[in-house]
C-alpha cells in the first residue's frame, strides 16, 4: 500500500508516493539531494546564478555518475554476483517446496 510523504528540496515542499518499507530511504535520499543542491547552489556566483533547473540538473548528472562508479567497482561486482547465487538458491528450494507440497497433495 503506497503511503505519501512530504519532502524538502530547497526550501520547497514535494509530495512523493512510496512504499511504507521505502520511507527511510527515500528520506535519506532526499537529504543527500538537498545538500547536493545547496552545495552545488553555493558555488555558483550570485551574479550568475541561472535556473534551479540546471543546477538540479547538474546535481543529478553528478550523482548518476558517482553511482556508475561505485557500481563498477570489484566489490559492488562482488556482492551483486552473491546476491544473484542466493536469489538461485532460494528459486531452487521455492521450487523443490512446490513439488513436494503438490505431491503430498496428491497423496490425499
């Protein structure tokens, strides 16, 4: 069930739906967003500030690539790899749980 949630993006109200088991998250990446845009909002000579629009572009462009970068490092590579072999495992017992259920099913 999608819940509502009031975020804070410099200095603005915004309304986002998500997951109650989200919230946290969410949360936290609109704080991390909202630094980005004060800090990158503050580099910007007051004279030439242009459009909240660029610079939240511009912050958006930054963290797509720090993400990138994290998510080619060997340990991201590494623990994604895991998560896949487990995610198999647990497909293979979900599977074999199935069957047997079925059968003893049949049995009665």
């Amino acid at each position: 069930m999608n819940t509502s949630l009031e975020v804070k993006l410099l200095g603005k109200d915004y309304r986002i739906s998500c997951e109650p088991e989200e919230r946290g998250q969410l949360l936290a990446a609109a704080a991390l967003l909202d630094a980005k845009l004060h800090e990158a909002g503050d580099r910007i000579p007051t004279g030439a500030r242009g459009s909240g629009e660029r610079v939240a572009v511009m912050v958006a462009l930054n963290l797509a690539h720090e993400l990138l970068a994290l998510q080619s490092t060997p340990e991201h590579l590494a623990t994604t790899l895991e998560s896949e072999t487990i995610q198999r495992r647990i497909d293979s017992i979900e599977a074999k749980l199935d069957e047997s259920l079925a059968q003893h099913e049949q049995l009665f």
